[in-house]
C-alpha cells in the first residue's frame, strides 16, 4: 500500500458522515468503491467478521497450499458487499523473528497458516513405521534387494533390473556390501535417492561396475557436494539421464522414459523394443536439457499431440530452429513452454508458427489470440514453503512469511514513518491465490475510531469485483495495478517458478553491455583551483544552519553571519536551489556546499550507474541493480550463483535514505523481490565474507574534500572513521535480524563503537599481520575512481563557486581489498561529523575533532593542506 495521509485531529467518528469525512483520504487510497463506503462504516463501527459465514478454507497441493472458496448458497455480485478481515501478525521486519520466538502461540499460528507444520502431524506415525520396518539397517535394504531379484528372476535372467532404493538410509559400505553388479548384471536404472552416500571413491567403484546403466539418482546424497558428476559420466558411457537431468547421451530410452514407455515396469535394455512411436504425450519439463536428442523428430515421435518443454535452457538452438522442429509435428496440439523463453517473448508469435495448436500453457489458442496477451503468468507452478524437520517453527515461518505478506507505511501532515510495517491476514483472506483475471479486490484499512492515529485499528478489506458463484474459487491480483512497465512479469517470480533462463540471458545480455559501454576515465588534468581569500585579507563571512559548523569553525579566516546577502560562503543543511537563493537574495557569485547533479553521486542507484558507465564492473564495487529497472537481470544474477553453488546473500538499500534505515540482508528471492514493494531500493551482492576487527564487522567512513569536478580537484582527510558493529559477526540465518551484528551504524542512538585512526591501525596490522599502508593506498586508488566516474560521465556538476565535502563508506573484504559501500553529501555528512568528532576529541590522531571544521574550511577556501592529501 502507498503512503496514505491520516489525520491528527480529535474528531470522534459518531456518524457516517464523520467516517467518511475523516477516512476520505484513505478510502480514496484503498479504492473501495463508493456504494460500500456506507456498509464498510457499520461492519467497521460494529467489528463485524462475516466473512466465515459466506466463504470456506480448502486445502490444495496436498495440504501445501490452502484456497478460498465461496461457500453460501447464493452468487456474491459485484461490488455488491464489504467483508472485514484482521491481521493475524504485524510486525516491522526486524522484530520478526523476536517476536515469534517470544510472542507464546504466534509462531504455532503462523506455521498452521503457512502450511510448514504438515510434518508435525505425522511425526509419530512417520516413527513408528521406520521402526517397524528398520529403515536405515542393512538387514532392511537386503530385504528390499532380494525381493526385487526374486521378482526378476521370475521374469526371465535377461530381463534388464529397474531398482529403487531411495531414502533407505545407505551409506558407501552397505552400497558396497549390496554387490548390484553381481546380482542384477542387467541393471538400467538405479534409483539412490535420499541416501548418505559420501565417498565418492567407493561410490563410483560400485556404480562403474554398473555398466548398462542409462539411468541414475543420487540426488540428496552428500557426494554431490564433492563434485563427482564427472567421475559419474566417465564411468558409465550408456547413461543418458542423470539426477533427472537428461545427458549428452540422451536418445531413445531417455525420450522412452518421458513418454510413459519406459520405466520400473518396462525397463527395456535394448532401443529396439521402445516404440517411440506410439508416444502420444511427452512430457521434457526439468530435463536440463540444452539441445534436443537427435531422435526426437516428427518421423520417429509421428503421433505426439501433448508436449511440455518447461524449465529447459535450450540455449545451443535458436528458437526459430525449434518452431521449425515442432512445427513437423503435425498431430501436436498442446505445448507447455516457458514463456518468455526458448521459443520466443510472447504467445502470439509462438501461435502464429504453430497454428496446429489449441492450448498454449493450458490456455486456448483462441482466448489467446482474443486477448492478444502475453502468457507468462499462466499456469505458472506456485512456490511453496520448504523447510527442513529440524527447523523450529520460528524459522520456518520466517522463511514461508514472504508469500504472504502484504505491507503499509503510515504518513501524516508532517512525516512519512521511515520504516514499514508487514503484516499478515488472517486465515481466511491468507488462503486467496492469485489470479490474473482475480475476482475479488483487498486493501489496508486504518479504521480511526476516535478520529486520530493513536486510536487506529488496521484492517484489510475484502470486496469482490465481479459476480461470484457458489463453490468457485476467491482469487486476488497479487500485483493488482502492476503491469509490465513496472516489472510485473519478473516480481511473479516471488510467488511463482517462472522461466529461468529467460532471466539468465537477460543477466547475461546486462554483463555484455556492461563490459561493452565503459568510458574509461582519462588521466588527471591539473586542476586550477585557488584560494578565495579576498585580497584585502579580510574575514571570509560564513552563513550556516548547521550546528556543528557554528560550534567548530573558530580560524580566524572565517567568521559567521547572519546575512545571506552579505556572506561569501553559503554552507546549509537545506537544499541550495534556485527558489531558496530567490527567497534569501542569494547570488551566482556567492560559494556553496553543494555541487549541481551532485545526485549521481550522493545517491545509491545513481552511483552504481554512474560507476558501471565509467568502469563497467569494477571489482571494487559489489554487483549492484537497481531494483526499479533491472530485476529480470538480478533475477538471472540470483539463477546463475544458485546454479553454480555460489554464495547468494544480499543486502537492499533505499535509494536515498541514510543509517541502514529499511536495508535488509537476505538470500531469499521471494524477500528480495517483496521489499520493493516498501519503496526504490537498489539490491547489492552482500559482502558475506569481510575483514573483521577483533570478530566484528566494521566500516571505514573517509571524507573526501571537492574543490573541483572537472578538472578533478579533491583531498582526502588524513582521519577516517572506524564504525564497529556491536556483535560478533556471523552468517547464521536468524541473525540477518540482528541490526547490530550486520550493520555498523545504529541510527547514530544507542551503543555506537568508534575507534581512533592510529589506535585502529596499530591493533589491526598486529591482529591481521598486514601492512595498512598498502590497504589505505588501495582505498585512496579507489576514491579517486569513484570521483573520477562523476567527472567523466557527469562533467555538468563543475561549477567554480562550489566546494563540499562528501563521506565515502568503504568496507573490506577478506583479503583486505576496498569494496565502495556509498557516498554521502554534505549537509548528511556534516551532520554527521557531529557524533563522529565527538569520538575523536583528545585523540593523539592528525586531527583533533575539534579541528575537524578548521581542517576542512582550511582546504577548500584557503589552499591549506594541512592534514589533508590530494587525491
């Protein structure tokens, strides 16, 4: 929900018309439509909770999933009532799991709702059953052995084996003491599923001696984790699906298998009895496949009608050779296929080349072409919640939460509140899935019933926008007013597997730009810049509303006014634009503290652009997106890491806003893709590995003096800052909530640990055993780039009668190398100075903090560099 404005006043709601006239803002916001307002009012006024009399809950998926289901006897028209629904939990992001945790019965609830405690139900059954037949002991999985060979042999000693031994608790020695070559020499398929099989020595020994097999699983065993996928291939030549991805030798059995004529019953060692044929639905979703088997053609699978190719890259044939291919099916009539995808970014095109077809995605050819709309979020395969059983409810919730969350921000006449507040519906309105063509309608509501804020009770309401029948199923738009300008395809993502590889090519297409467009800075001009003493030796007049500034300026070169006409120096925490210089009689010839277009710099996703179009991909600077314009690429980004088992954490920031306030870590895609929705955020590959300081993560805050743009004419203090996280630094999950283990800077309240440059260094050269001379020119290397990108890409910021000071966050890596976390402007970094040079006052440092302001006057108007150097 956007920012809604509530009033402040004391107006008690007696009536309707007070309802109305106090709520009118947000019921503008809320968009209830206004033959409800009047039935809204009493339902609100009364607190009645209707909606369990008209609508039921039913569980879907297995009990994955729940949905809502119109329940009373008559249809429901449109438009035509209002239902109440209360939030079960709400809660701002970082008190999430405390609250679980605390909150007695809350994380019980949510697990039900959420579906993530079906294990809890079955856990004595579950027990009692691996009891009774021994799972895990050799004994058993002997058991299991001979009785598949007894039932072999009574088909004949040249029938080829299919054998299942998933989940049975093998490990390497009872894999060896099985001896399966031996006693199923025909062995095609062997299923090792959910074992704990680990030595991939012994593993591959056994297996090798396996040599007819074409198919094998071994997922969810340890061994995958040690890389011994090649091993595998090298030791059976046959194997043409592996893990249930088809490989480089996939031809007849592997299609065999897909199509329903090969399988436990029918394992079929020899092609020659595999009637491809005869195959009339096939179904390659998830195969991994990257180009087609060479048998599958329209001559050898003549009668295929159903085809389903989700989830594959295709991506060694174009897909105009793909619509060539499957248009020689000339019996194919329905296609499942990623869409945008392999065959192109629209339904329509793909219609056009294979006019044959009926259903595209489970969708007709005809509604299609009526609608002319693209089919990529239809019949998408939900999300659902996973966990593991040792998981504690708490985290289990934690990790479900962001499918079904919804979120709002509360503003008044004088502040919009900086952090949002989540929430989550009761179990009735949580079990609404979506729907494009969604036939009911919710929204927030703070109901008011005294007229003010402090007396708000949140709601949301439930209004359907169409006529609903009987036994039909309630849905909602997720994304209600979300379209494809707004990324609407890509943020489906967060509740829906939509296609990978559509995304992978996207990222892979912004890595080429990236790489392709870079300016590359040209070397330094010599800047020009002088003293703007004037040459009678008097006074510089410096105007100010900052504090700081006021209390520590005391050189005698300056002197502060009151005058805005009569200063030389305009130094201002407000925004020095041309209505503020017409309101206080301000001149072009009068030197400011603020640069024009200084936003390219100051905030975050203008800097990460301004950075890529002058470097590219620099090390130096995290992998960075803004999430407005390039969630498909950070989406493909997100794939290709959890793909090649890299790390994969997070962190998003607001574009514009200070302190850590709504930034969040997290290596949940589903969060990631949600936490757009609280404002414009860039997202930044998480730095999960840093130099720590005594256990703790730590920033560096320098501040860079700016006489000039262009030419570039900068200085770097000789002091920095050291801002130190409260906690011991770690990377388990449940502490991506602890403010103070993740981040460095608590809002500048509470506990705030700072430590003096040459304390710092001393303690971290002897703690590390490193040199800090090498790292600060590393770090000075890296500021003067970051500053160079503004030169070159934005030479408009050069104005000769502006001088700031900017501060620029760093923070190191592992191996000790500078990563650019942002840059603050003037007036944020001025104030900032405030708790900063608090912390070095008395140090035996190059600059006292009470001569933080002298240091910094000295330099820009005075050409004193003292305690300074150029960059």
């Amino acid at each position: 929900m956007s920012p809604a404005a509530v009033p402040c006043g004391d107006e008690r709601i007696r009536s309707f018309e007070d309802f109305a006239r106090v709520h009118q803002f947000l019921l503008s916001a809320a968009g209830i439509p206004l033959p409800l307002h009047r039935r809204l009012y009493r339902k609100l006024a009364d607190e009645v909770f209707d909606g369990g009399e008209r609508f039921s809950v039913e569980p879907c998926d297995g009990g994955r999933q729940r949905r809502l289901v119109l329940a009373s006897e008559t249809t429901l028209g449109s438009e035509s009532d209002v239902f109440l629904v209360d939030h079960a939990w709400s809660f701002r992001l970082a008190d999430a799991l405390k609250q679980l945790r605390e909150v007695p019965g809350l994380a019980e609830r949510m697990a039900a709702l959420m579906c993530v405690d079906l294990d809890r139900e079955t856990e004595v059954e579950e027990s009692d059953e691996q009891d009774t037949e021994k799972t895990g002991s050799l004994e058993h999985v002997l058991q299991v052995v001979e009785k598949e060979k007894t039932r072999i042999q009574e088909t004949g000693s040249d029938f080829a084996a299919w054998l299942e031994l998933e989940e049975l608790g093998i490990d390497d020695d009872m894999l060896v003491a099985l001896n399966l070559s031996a006693n199923f020499p025909n062995l095609v398929a062997l299923n090792l599923w959910g074992n704990k099989l680990q030595d991939p020595e012994k593993v591959l020994q056994e297996i090798g001696k396996c040599g007819r097999l074409k198919a094998l699983w071994l997922n969810e065993n340890p061994i995958l984790n040690q890389g011994a996928d090649k091993g595998v291939f090298d030791a059976l030549p046959e194997l043409e699906i592996y893990n249930s991805h088809f490989t480089s030798k996939a031809e007849e059995w592997a299609l065999g298998f897909c199509g329903d004529m090969v399988g436990a019953e029918n394992p079929c060692l020899s092609v020659e009895s595999i009637s491809l044929e005869d195959v009339v639905a096939l179904d390659l979703s998830d195969r991994s496949i990257h180009k087609l088997p060479e048998v599958f053609s329209s001559s050898k699978l003549s009668s295929i009608s159903n085809l389903n190719i989700r989830g594959n890259p295709l991506d060694q044939v174009s897909g105009d050779d793909l619509l060539k291919l499957f248009s020689g099916f000339t019996h194919l009539q329905e296609l499942e296929v990623d869409i945008p995808g392999p065959l192109g970014n629209d339904a329509i095109s793909i219609l056009e080349s294979l006019p044959n077809l009926t259903l595209l995605n489970g969708v007709s050819a005809s509604n299609i072409v009526e609608t002319a709309k693209h089919v990529v979020d239809s019949a998408l395969k939900p999300r659902v919640p996973e966990w593991s059983p040792e998981e504690p409810l708490a985290e289990r919730v934690i990790g479900a939460m962001w499918l079904y969350l919804m979120t709002y921000r509360l503003a008044d006449a004088e502040k919009l509140d900086e952090t949002p507040i989540w929430y989550v519906m009761d179990e009735l309105a949580s079990a609404m899935r979506h729907s494009d063509g969604a036939n009911f309608r919710i929204a927030p509501f703070l109901f008011m019933p005294e007229g003010k804020l402090a007396s708000a009770i949140s709601y949301t309401i439930l209004w359907p926008i169409c006529d609903v029948h009987t036994g039909e199923e309630c849905t909602r738009d997720f994304l209600f007013g979300i379209g494809e300008d707004k990324q609407r395809s890509a943020r489906l993502t967060a509740w829906f597997h939509t296609p990978e590889n559509y995304f992978i090519q996207e990222f892979i297409k912004y890595q080429e730009q990236l790489e392709s467009t870079s300016i590359c800075p040209s070397t330094k001009e010599t800047p020009s810049t002088k003293s703007v003493r004037p040459s009678d030796g008097r006074a510089l007049r410096v105007l100010t509303d900052i504090s700081q500034v006021e209390e520590f300026l005391t050189r005698p070169e300056f002197v502060l006014t009151t005058d805005p006409q009569d200063a030389d120096i305009i130094w201002l925490g407000a925004q020095v634009d041309s209505e503020l210089k017409s309101s206080l009689g301000l001149t072009d010839q009068q030197y400011t503290n603020q640069f024009p277009y200084e936003a390219c710099l100051v905030m975050k996703h203008h800097l990460a652009d301004t950075i890529h179009k002058a470097w590219g991909s620099p090390e130096w600077l995290q992998p960075t997106y803004n999430l407005e314009t390039h969630l498909s690429q950070l989406i493909g980004d997100y794939c290709v890491r959890k793909r090649d088992g890299m790390d994969n954490l997070w962190i998003m920031k607001p574009w514009n806003m200070a302190r850590t306030i709504d930034t969040t870590v997290s290596g949940d895609l589903s969060a990631i893709i949600r936490l757009i929705e609280t404002g414009p955020k860039i997202c930044q590959k998480y730095i999960e590995y840093p130099a720590l300081f005594q256990g703790r993560k730590f920033d560096l805050r320098y501040i860079v003096l700016v006489r000039s743009i262009c030419p570039l004419d900068i200085y770097l203090t000789d002091v920095f800052w050291v801002r130190l996280a409260n906690n011991q630094y770690t990377l388990e999950k449940t502490s991506f909530f602890e403010y103070e283990t993740h981040f460095t800077v608590m809002n500048y309240t509470g506990k705030m640990n700072h430590m003096n440059t040459p304390e710092f260094v001393k303690e971290f050269e002897k703690e590390h055993q490193v040199k800090w001379l090498e790292i600060h020119e590393n770090i000075r290397n890296m500021i003067r780039r970051v500053f160079e990108s503004a030169s070159v890409v934005h030479p408009e910021m050069q104005n000769e009668f502006c001088r700031a000071i900017y501060g620029v966050d760093v923070m190191l890596d592992n191996e000790f190398k500078p990563k650019i976390l942002e840059v603050t402007y003037c007036p944020d970094c001025t104030r900032a100075c405030q708790y900063d040079t608090r912390a070095l006052v008395g140090s035996q440092g190059p600059i006292r903090g009470s001569d933080f302001f002298n240091t910094v006057f000295g330099c820009l108007f005075l050409d004193d560099l003292t305690n300074v150097s150029p960059l």
